[in-house]
C-alpha cells in the first residue's frame, strides 16, 4: 500500500471578515438567507457560497455638496461634524 498524499487544504480565510476600529469590531455582511454565512464580496456583487443568494451592487455615485468657501470660516480642521453641519446648511438652502 502506498501512503496517500495529503493535500495542503487552502483555508477559508474567514478570519479577513473581522476587523478591528478603535474598540469597535466590524464583522462583513451576512447572508440573509443562511444567517451566519458570510457573502463573499466581488467587485459588482456579493455572493453566498452556501446558497448561492447573490445580490449586485448598484452603482452609486456619493452625494456631493457645493460649499462656499465662506461656510468654512476660519476652521483650519474640517472634522466629519463640521463637514456634516455644512451639509445640513446646503440642504436647507434647496
Ligand atoms: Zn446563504
């Protein structure tokens, strides 16, 4: 009897769906048909290797706003509140 080969098994790399920010744990998405399944991600579409629900993303271009330079003011840090205030303001002006 010859001794079978084991093959190396390529591993799922399911530890790439966690990732840490700050304190917070970001888990991928998962599939709303399995529950625990995580959707493989690509580049137009998610997939569950499971039950092979797939979803393709929509192309969405990110809203933009026009903001006049006086809006800023002095404020040399333009932080995510700042930027969202701002964002508030030209909306109200529509
Ligand atoms: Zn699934």
């Amino acid at each position: 009897m010859t001794k079978r080969k084991i093959k190396n098994k390529k591993p799922s790399e399911k530890w790439k769906k966690y990732k840490v920010v700050g304190s917070l744990l970001q888990k991928g998405r998962f599939c709303p048909r399995c529950g625990d399944v995580f959707l493989a991600v690509h580049k137009d579409r998610v997939f569950c290797g499971q039950c092979h629900y797939s979803e393709f993303s929509r192309k969405e271009e990110p809203k933009t706003f026009k903001v006049d330079k006086k809006d800023l003011g002095l404020a040399t840090e333009v932080d995510k509140e700042t930027v969202e205030k701002l964002a508030k303001k030209v909306l109200e002006k529509k």
